[in-house]
C-alpha cells in the first residue's frame, strides 16, 4: 500500500468522511476518553510538570538525531555482536525487497506480524503477499482490517477506530464467526484464530519503539501479547525500523517508555516492554534462531538536513491525533496516508513530496494543541506552517491566494489604503446582508457562510468613533 | 498610566464595540488613551496562510506606528500572540529584530494588562446572568493566559461563570484556514456552539474577537438566543 492510501480527489475523501456520522462519534468519544485519562496519568507522573518531561525527552530525542551517524553504527554493532544481521535500506523497495528475498530463500509460507508503521510504510504486506507469502496481522485491530480486504488504519495507535462492533462481526461473519457483536466474543473469536497462526509460522516481523544503541536492543511496547508471540515463537524472525528510532541508553528509554503509553492512551504503562536481544542462546525454549534488523531511510536522511528535522523525535504515540481538532472531525482516512493528524500534515508531504499531498498543510487551524500535547517536544503546529510557507513561497502553489496575500500585504502596510478599503468594504457587501447579518456569501466566503452567520461591516468603524469623540462629537 | 491601544484590524472595522468597550474600561479606571491613527493590522492573516515575505512589510509598519509606546494593549490575544513572533521571524535581520524585541517586552493582551501590570482589585462592572468563557488558543496555549480573564471574570456583580465541555478546545476559527477550509471549521464551530448551547448560558465570553464572531456565527445560525461578548464589553458593563 505504501504511505498514499487511495487515489481518489482530497474533495472526495473529505466529503465521505464528513459523512460517516459513526466514525465521526467514534473520533470524538475516543479523543476526549483519551485526552481526560492522559491528563489524569501525566499529573501523576514524577512531581506533575509534564512540559519537563516533555522537554527532557525532546533532548533525548534530539541529541540522537544530532549524532544518528555514531548512534546507528553503535547500535549495528551491537545487533551484530547479539548474533543478528543488519541491513540500511534506502527506500521503501529496497527495504520491502530485503524481507521478501529473504523469506523467498528461507522458503518461508507463513508470516506473522506485530502492528509497525513503517511496514505499512514500505508496503511490506503486499509485496510479501505477492510472492506467495501467507501474512497474518495478528494485532486485533490490524487483524480486523486485513479480513476486512485491508481496509487501511485510522489511526496510528487505534489503527481500527473508524469500524464499530457490528462493523466488526460482519467483517468476522465472512470468516466464519457465528456470534453477536459482543467485543468479548469477537476477540475471543480472533485469539482462537490467532493462537495457531504463532506457532506455524515460519517468519515473525515486528516494528521497533525505541532501538537502544548501547545494547543493540529492538524495545516493543504493546499491550495484547502478540507481539511477545511473535518475538518469541517464530525462528527467523525481522524487525523493520525507521533510522530515527534510536535512542542512546536504557536510562533514555526510560524517559521516553515513561512518556509513550502515557501520551498514546492514557495508561502509566503498557500490559508489555518487550526488549529482544539478538538471537536467543543454545537450548533456549523459544526465540529467535535467525534475527534480522532492518533500518529504513525512505527520505529521512533528507529530513534530517531539512527545517523539518525535529519531526523526526517523534515517537508514534498519536497524542497529536487525540488532541487535533481538524482530526475530531474529519478522522484518519482524510488525510489519505497513513500517517494522520498533525504528524502526518507534517511528514506525509516529507516522505511522499507534495503532488498529492498539498491541502493536508491547511488543515489546521494554528491552535497549537498537538505541539502541547507532544511528548516529543516537537513544535508540531509550527512545521506545519513552514509547510505552508514552501507552499506559497517556493512552490507558488495557488495563483488565487498568492494575489490575495500580495493584495493583503500592500493594503495593510499603507495605512492610506487600509483607511480607504476599510471605508468603503461595509459598502461592497452590503449586496449580502440579510438581517443585518451576511447568510449567504460568494466565493471564500461562502465556505463560512454554508454553516455560520457572518457580522456585518461596521459602518463606522471604531477609528471613526475615536476620531470624532476626540473632536467631542457622538460618544 | 499612558496605554497605546491596538485595537487591531477585525475590531476597527467589524466590532468597533469592542474598541469602544476597551477605551471606556481604561479610561475609567484612569488611564489615559493614546490611539495611533496610523495602524492596520499585526500581519498575522498573511503570515499564517503561508506567506512570511509579504508579511514583513506588515510587521514593520506596526513597529513604526507602535514603538514610541510606554505599553502597547490590545483586546485580542491571538494578534499579541503573533506580535510576540515579530523577533523570531526577523531573526536573520539584525536591526528590525532588535526593534521587534523592544515593541514585544510591553505590549500586553488586555486581560493580561489589568493584572499583570496594574493589578487592578476592585473595579465596578455589573452583569446579572450566567455565562460562559471560551479560552481562545492563542490567548491561553500560546501566551499561557489561562487565569487572569477568568479572576476578572470573577469579579463581575451578578455574573454566574460556569464551564462547559472542552472549553479549551480551538473553535475552528484559524484565519484563512476558516474560509480554506471552510467546511471543517464550520464542523469545530458546530461542536463548539453546541457545548456551550447545553451549558444553557445567557452570555458567551471570549478576549478574541475573531473566535467569537466563528463561534457566534455558528450559534445565530442555529438560531440561539445566547449573547456574544467580548471580555471588554463585560469588563465595562455597568
């Protein structure tokens, strides 16, 4: 799939999710449970004073990336000495390549993989799928969606938020479930599908939280036990990461693990910290026989010389999405990528170039909330200006605004033609007052007017009223 | 004290009873009024819609008009938000950065200014009903001006201040981002007004005009009876 979802218009996308009144219930419940119990989880974390952390694991992150030459050797090296293989992949189809190969030559029928981004990233599934590889998601939400003719995720975290229970047990019914749409029955509908999946795979693949580079250790964070599964019942198995998911040492990690279930779901851990070390030793009862770790550049090496290197702190907890207001409304889908909410505004366009990504900068309001909620420290709303300004300034990407903007700009720095336009502007409009009051506006306006009453213009305005109280007139 | 007042573009032409509001609470607790003739606008609908060069011409106009100031108010958070931006944004130009830094040390959003810089305690507004305040984003997240509207509030004889679901949530407002992407903010205004609608108010509160007139377009639309006001207004109600 890769990170574009669909190829239909932005237009349509929108227009169909604003639609979908039961995703929008379900977008706006999930984001105000999550919202309160991060809230609630934060105050409780050290003395309270979440901008620290906040701050500290910013450095953290920061600092890595500062050094991502030393730290990715440091942490090849040490995957190496735990007995495992690592590959640099530049692009998405070097990487995706790399596994498939690999399951190809180590005759691989079966695949059992944990939820990881950046494998939806580099379209991992399907090239898999299109070697005659068998996969199974086994994360339930990711599981729901792939027997759901992989219907693509949400929502980086909750990656089926936009299907309900009924949703669910028709996508189940096709598969064989006879049940009702109670959550219970139907997850233990899918861990009885699941359980035998682990144990006659022949591949496990897994993404990476945070790779420790002093130790060499993939760290996994989840809460449903798969993931423990598949590092622990497959032979071979592959870890895929983006090259920005380092941090130095354990004690790093600690403040980033601290933060990560916090921000994603409001919960002071997760049910699981997995840290896989490499191959397992002789005799052991489970593990990894062969491992694999394949670190994923895909344009971040550009990111890191660009202005939008910080976005790369980022460590997938979603906090953005649960706090964004365009995201409230118009859920995962409209972003049409895989990576929704502010953070996906941000790097979507970054990794996949603007053509087809060019609205996704303007939707957002500045109301800064993803940056305040990021656990990342990362000046979210601020990268999604400069997105907008590449927009207008280097890629001059709509006529109509930019003459709209030079017009804007001349008129308010010449006072005289402020004074004038402002004068005779009530005049102008006047065509589109109903009750004192603009109802129905054109052209941009007509955007606000669809749904909202527009004030009229002020006859006299407030310098108006200044100027002839200062000549003792009208008061 | 001698107060510079910005009553910035969207008050001067589409709520000149905001800027009226303003000058009268000022003046009554004492203080004297000095309106430059001259001002426009803080740049800030230019800049956020992307275009930062054709923005600076703006900036440096409100610099001249404002920096002879002893302190700079203004009725609207989000426009000394941006305001506050001028340095960073002149970063690589030395000597309108230096003048941005001094124009930004005093200038205050009004709510602000009350407390902050004159610590009024006691003054006389009256206003029986209950209300509402709506946390503008940039007046609350990005000047962290959270308390000092609502101790105001406080004050007021026979206002009932109570809080409504997710009172500090964006209302969609945005700028250009209101009108580009006009269905979306319209959707936020909706959810917005209808929060506030079950708080069953008489009046809605803000210290932002634009983000009261989004969410006052949305609830006249819906036909509702609930009053708009700007902290000032209030703050003036006699």
């Amino acid at each position: 799939m890769g990170i574009k979802i669909n190829d239909q218009s932005f237009e349509k996308n929108l227009e169909k999710n604003l639609n979908d009144d039961f995703m929008r219930a379900a977008m706006v419940k999930a984001q105000d449970l999550i919202s309160n119990n991060r809230k609630n989880v934060l105050s409780q974390l050290g003395d309270g004073n979440f901008p620290e952390w906040q701050k500290l694991s910013g450095e953290v992150r920061a600092h890595v990336l500062e050094n991502l030459d030393f730290y990715l050797h440091q942490f090849s090296e040490n995957v190496i000495k735990n007995g495992g293989n690592v590959f640099f992949a530049k692009d998405a189809k070097e990487a995706s390549q790399y596994v498939t190969n690999l399951a190809i030559e180590r005759g691989v029928k079966k695949v059992v993989k944990a939820k990881s981004m950046v494998t939806e990233e580099i379209g991992l599934n399907h090239k898999l799928m299109d070697a005659g590889v068998d996969v199974k998601e086994t994360d339930l939400a990711e599981y729901i969606l792939q027997l759901d003719d992989w219907n693509p995720p949400s929502h980086m975290v909750v990656p089926s938020l936009h299907l309900n229970k009924t949703q669910i047990r028709d996508v189940f019914a096709k598969n064989g479930y006879t049940g009702k749409d109670l959550p219970e029955d139907l997850a233990a509908f899918a861990r009885a599908q699941l359980r035998n999946e682990y144990v006659t795979a022949d591949m496990g693949i897994y993404g990476c939280n945070f790779a420790i580079a002093e130790s060499g250790a993939i760290t996994l964070i989840s809460n449903e036990g798969n993931i423990d599964l598949c590092t622990s019942a497959p032979e071979l198995q592959v870890a895929v990461m983006g090259m920005e998911r380092i941090v130095a040492t354990y004690e790093d990690a600690d403040i980033c693990i601290s933060l990560l279930a916090r921000s994603a779901v409001g919960a002071k851990s997760t049910s699981y910290t997995t840290f896989v070390n490499g191959i397992t030793e002789e005799g052991a009862a489970d593990g990894a026989k062969e491992f694999h770790v394949v670190i994923v550049d895909n344009g971040r090496s550009e990111v890191l010389k660009s202005q939008f290197k910080e976005v790369l702190q980022c460590m997938r907890c979603a906090a953005c999405l649960n706090a964004c207001p365009v995201y409230r409304q118009v859920g995962g889908h409209s972003y049409n990528a895989i990576y929704s909410g502010p953070l996906g505004v941000v790097l979507t366009p970054l990794l996949a170039g603007y053509d087809d990504f060019k609205e996704l900068p303007y939707m957002c309001s500045l109301c800064g909330e993803c940056t305040e909620v990021c656990p990342s420290n990362i000046p979210l709303h601020k990268l999604i200006h400069e997105h907008k300004r590449v927009l207008a300034e280097e890629k001059k990407a709509s006529a109509f605004w930019g003459a709209s903007m030079s017009g804007a700009g001349m008129v308010l720095s010449r006072p005289w033609m402020y004074k004038l336009g402002t004068s005779v502007a009530p005049l102008m409009t006047k065509p589109l007052m109903v009750d004192g009051k603009i109802k129905k506006g054109v052209s941009v306006l007509k955007g606000w007017t669809d749904k909202r009453d527009l004030p009229a213009l002020e006859k006299t305005r407030f310098r108006d009223w200044y100027e002839s109280r200062s000549k003792g007139g009208n008061k | 004290m001698k107060v510079t007042l910005f009553t910035t573009c969207i008050v001067d032409f589409m709520a000149m009873n905001v800027g009226k509001a303003t000058v009268e609470l000022l003046e009554g607790l004492g203080h004297e009024i000095d309106y430059p003739k001259n001002q426009t606008c803080c740049g800030q609908p230019t800049y956020n819609t992307g275009y930062v060069e054709k923005t600076k011409n703006t900036m440096k106009h409100f610099i001249e008009t404002f920096e002879h100031a002893e302190v700079i108010v203004s009725p609207s958070g989000s426009c000394v938000s941006f305001v506050k931006e001028y340095p960073h944004i002149f970063a690589e130009d030395k000597e309108w950065k230096e003048r941005a830094e001094k124009v930004v040390a005093k200038t205050y959003e009004l709510s602000q200014f009350l407390i902050e810089v004159i610590n009024i305690e006691n003054f006389s507004a009256k206003l029986p009903g209950k209300a509402v305040y709506h946390h503008n984003c940039h007046t609350s997240r990005f000047l962290q001006v959270k308390e000092q509207p609502l101790t105001l509030l406080s004050k007021v004889e026979g206002l009932e201040l109570v809080d409504f679901h997710n009172s500090g949530k964006c209302c969609g407002f945005g700028g250009t981002f209101s009108v580009k992407m006009g269905e979306i903010s319209a959707e936020v205004a909706d959810e917005k007004a209808r929060y506030i609608q079950e708080a069953n108010p008489d009046y809605l509160i803000g210290a932002d005009f634009a983000c009261l007139m989004n969410i006052g377009g949305r609830l006249s639309r819906l036909g509702s009876n609930i009053k708009v006001m700007h902290i000032a207004e209030v703050l003036n109600s006699k």
